[in-house]
C-alpha cells in the first residue's frame, strides 16, 4: 500500500511539473520605479493614476495605483522621493483644502 502511495506522489509531482512547464509560466516582475524630470510631469501621472483609480473622491487615495510611492522627481542637480500624496480640492471653498488621513493629525 505504501509503494502505491509512493508512485502516485511521484507521478503527481512529474505530471504537476509537467503541466506547469508547459503553460510557460514566468515570475512577475514589477516594472522599474518612475522618474519625472519637472514636477508637472510628476503631477501630471498622478491625476491620471487618480482618473483610473475607481471609487469617488478620497476613497480613489486609498487604491494600489496612488499607494505606490517608487518613483523619483529629479531635477538634474536634486532627487526628491515621495512621502505622501494628499488630494486637495478647490471647487467647494474660497481656498484649496487639502483632504488628509487622520494619521496625519498635528496634535
């Protein structure tokens, strides 16, 4: 009984093997972190990556497209990394708002 269980474990792990070989699977690799040159253009991605986030408003922040903070503004004679990204609005008041986590509360 145990030689069978045997034989079936092995047959299952080369025919396992087998079909996963076959489908050419490769592992994922993320891409490389962005570099933008101006902060316009840093800007820039991040309301296109705000537009395709889904959700409305403040939920669209907590979504993977805004939570990657890898990319770099280089300026040619500094590198600026990103700590936070805050959505400010200035359709509802006299003077931008900026909407933040309480995380970020100062008291």
């Amino acid at each position: 009984m145990r030689a069978i269980l045997v034989a079936v474990a092995v047959l299952f792990v080369t025919l396992g093997a087998k079909a996963f070989s076959a489908q050419d699977l490769k592992p994922l690799q993320a891409p490389p972190p962005q570099v933008w040159e101006s902060r316009e253009e840093m800007h820039d991605d991040y309301v296109r990556r705000f537009e395709s986030a889904a959700g409305f408003g403040m939920s669209r922040m907590l979504r993977p497209p805004m939570l990657d903070r890898s990319g770099t503004l280089d300026s040619g004679r500094h590198r600026f990394a990103i700590e936070a990204v805050e959505l400010v609005g200035h359709l509802q008041t006299d003077a931008p708002a900026a909407y933040v986590p309480v995380s970020h509360d100062a008291s």
